[in-house]
C-alpha cells in the first residue's frame, strides 16, 4: 500500500475505529467526527510513512492518537473556547472508567512530555502492556516501564488507584 | 491475562491477529465480562459510524483529480477575494459574496498587473468591491482582519505560495491555507469549470492565525478555471447548503464569511 493508499476504502474498514478512539480521547462528538475526517485527510500527506511494517489499523491508531492528543493540548491552550463535552459513557471501550479517563487526560498528564502521555494512554487507557505500548511509541518495553513509573512518582498527591498496577 | 488492549479487541474483530494469538485473545473475550461490555461498545460504535454519511472528501479525494490543465504548462492566475466584510457580522447576517461570474475579471486584473505578486500581498488580500447583484451596504470596521484564503505550492522541499500569473503544471501539489479569524469552523470547498461544487472538509479551527488544511490537491490535466473557497462559520454548516450556496450567483451563505481564490489556466 506504500504511496497508493486507498482512503475510500480503509475509512469503511478502520473509519468506527478512528471514531471510537477519537470519542474516547476527546469525549465531544462534534470534536470526535472532526478529529476522525483528519485522520483520514492526513493519510494521503503521510501516505509514505506507512512502510507496512504495520498492519493498518496500528498506523492509523497512532495517527489518530497523536491527532486526538494534540487537539486536547489545543483546546487547553483556548480556554476562552469551551468544548461541550459528553457526559460520562455508561460504557466505553477503554479500560478504565470515563471519569478516570477525564482525569488522567485533563488533571494529571499536565507537564508531562508527548512520548510519556502516550504512553499513559496507551497502558492506562488502551489497556496495552508496556511492550505493547512500546511497539506503538518506538519504545522498548521497559523503557515505557521507566517512563510510567517516573511520571508516577512524579505524582505529589497519592497516585489514584487505577496507576498503582503500572 | 490482563485485559485485551482497545487496539486488539479490534484487529480480533477484524480477523488482524494470527491463529494462534487470535485464539487466546477469543478465549480471554469469552471469560472477562469487562472485555465483553468493551467489545459490545466497539460494536455500537460501529452500528453508528455505518450509519452516519460518509464525507465527500473522502469518498472522492479531490486530491487526486483537481483540474487545472492539460497542457504541460498552465498560466495559473491566483486571485483572493474576501466576499464579506472583514468585521465579524452577526452569525445570521446575510453575507455579501463576489459573484462567480466576476471571478475572471478579477484574474484578469491580477494577470495584467495588479500588485499582488508578492507573498505579503498575497497573505493580506484587497476584499472584492460589493458587486452589483448583492445591493447590501458594505461596512469595515478600521482595523478589522480581512479573510485570508492562499494556495501554496510545493517547491523541492519547502512550500512557497502561488503568485499571481504563475504557471503551474499538471502534478504540481497545491495546498490551502486560511486564518479562521476566530471562527470555529472552516469548510473548505473548490468550484470547477463546469460549475459543479464539491466540498472537501469540514475542519474544526485549531489556532489562531495561518493555517495548513490537512490535504493538498495534485492537479490533473483537466482544463478551466478552479475556484476555492473557505467559508468560516461559529456553527457546522450543512454541506448541501453550502454546495448550494456555491452553485448560486450571486454566492449567499447566511451565517458565515466566504472567501475565496481562483486559479486559472489560459
């Protein structure tokens, strides 16, 4: 697929993935369906860093990842725009509760750099081991261990309970 | 086994994992209830997202068959309007728009030799006058920003913008960029020589000032003037509303500023 992606197509396969994830980061529909024709518009612009050393749905989660998180750090350096936000799921597809989502996100990853909120994200949210997450983020496993733990301690009020499994 | 990531839960659902891995992701699925209940959501998810409208620029990526000549060489015009004042109206004002009809004349000025040859003047645009059709008054408020929309074309391996009379070739990647002007959303949408109106992309405005749309056109080697538009709204607009408001003469969206540029072939 290197340089001749078919957009059509992998939108109809992965696009309620993108959706999916989109809605879990950024918890606005209106922010979510955005977020997701991004997605799919940047895969024509990054269209040659899909080498196919990863299946589809891997690269386009990480590009979804990193689209969703920087919306997140947009909208927080434009507090004067407000975004309506969803009321907490009754279910979701992470494995955390909505609230925990909400609060690793808007309370806890602040001053943290790029590569270790995704990696939060990735094991906290995503339920991804370490190795996992490492494959995702160009990591070794127990580098995303290091980087989880320090981020942890960093913590100055006792890390919530759903981290102490990290 | 801890719990199946969100990722894996979807590449099983996709028949993505081998054998053997898929197997014991199945096996974890049909004992956790957590897993079930993420899985059943993934499966809502998909209900919804199969019903929802699939956007036109992406069912039809107008990246990959712009029109803008069939000669190796096209004279590109390059022409910025701003169709509405640049004093922010009320959202339910009607807009004053330049007809499409006049979009050639304002090319051929450029052409001839209006002093827009240069990358500050094409960043900061002269707004059309108000043409004759659209009667209604036209105000400014001193110092108000004016709508910017700009075409910017690769070259090697940086970007530059398109200057007015510039040729361009067919292949040659074009992108968009617009200031939002505080507005929340920017659709973005082109009008060829056939009149027939395609809207791209409905992008949420991220920050202030200039910004990259997130495709670029290659242009094809069809032939006719190709015009763009970027309409900057606080609401969502409906696509065939605009699509609509595109195909009229002269051009009304309620509720939005419109502006535009016109690349033209000889």
């Amino acid at each position: 697929m290197h340089g001749d992606l078919d957009i059509p197509a992998l939108y109809r396969r992965y696009g309620d993935l993108v959706l999916g994830r989109c809605r879990t980061i950024l918890r606005n529909d209106a922010d979510a369906a955005d977020a997701m024709q991004d997605v799919f518009l940047k895969l024509h612009r990054f269209r040659d860093s899909f080498r196919g050393d990863a299946s589809p749905s891997t690269f386009l989660y990480r590009i979804t990842t990193t689209t969703c998180l920087n919306r997140l750090r947009s909208r927080r350096r434009r507090p004067e725009d407000p975004v309506e936000e969803l009321p907490p799921l009754p279910s979701s597809e992470s494995v955390l509760d909505a609230l925990a989502v909400r609060q690793l996100l808007d309370e806890l990853v602040d001053g943290a750099d790029e590569k270790t909120v995704e990696c939060l994200v990735y094991h906290f949210v995503d339920g991804m081991t370490h190795d996992e997450a490492g494959e995702m983020v160009g990591l070794s496993g127990a580098a995303v261990r290091k980087r989880i733990a320090t981020f942890r301690a960093s913590l100055r009020d006792n890390p919530p309970p759903w981290m102490e499994d990290a | 086994m801890t719990h199946l990531s969100t990722l894996k839960l979807h590449q099983l659902r996709l028949g993505e994992l081998p054998g053997d891995e898929a197997a014991r992701c199945q096996a974890h699925l049909d004992a956790c209830a957590l897993c079930q209940a993420r899985h059943g959501h993934q499966a809502e998810v998909r209900r919804e997202f199969e019903a929802m409208p699939v956007p036109l620029a992406i069912v039809r990526p107008r990246w990959q068959r712009v029109a803008l000549g069939a000669m190796p060489l096209l004279a590109a015009a390059l022409v910025l309007f701003a169709l509405l004042p640049g004093a922010t109206p009320p959202a339910s004002a009607p807009v004053d728009e330049a007809a499409p009809g006049e979009l050639p004349a304002r090319v051929d000025a450029a052409v001839d030799g209006d002093p827009v040859a240069t990358p500050e003047a094409v960043a900061a645009p002269e707004p059309a006058a108000p043409t004759s059709a659209s009667k209604k008054p036209t105000t400014r408020t001193k110092g108000a920003s004016i709508p910017r929309l700009e075409a910017w074309v690769e070259a090697g391996e940086s970007e530059r913008p398109v200057y007015p009379g510039e040729s361009l070739g067919a292949g040659a990647r074009v992108q968009l960029r617009y200031d939002a002007l505080g507005k929340n959303f920017v659709t973005l949408a082109g009008r060829d020589s056939n009149g027939v109106v395609e809207v791209y992309a409905t992008i949420a405005a991220g920050a202030r000032g200039l910004q990259s749309a997130p495709f670029a056109f290659t242009l094809d080697d069809s032939k006719g003037e190709q015009a763009f538009f970027a309409l900057l709204s606080d609401t969502r607009l409906d696509p065939e509303a605009v699509k609509t408001a595109l195909s009229s003469n002269p051009v009304r969206m309620d509720g939005a500023i419109v502006t535009s540029l016109v690349l033209r072939k000889d």
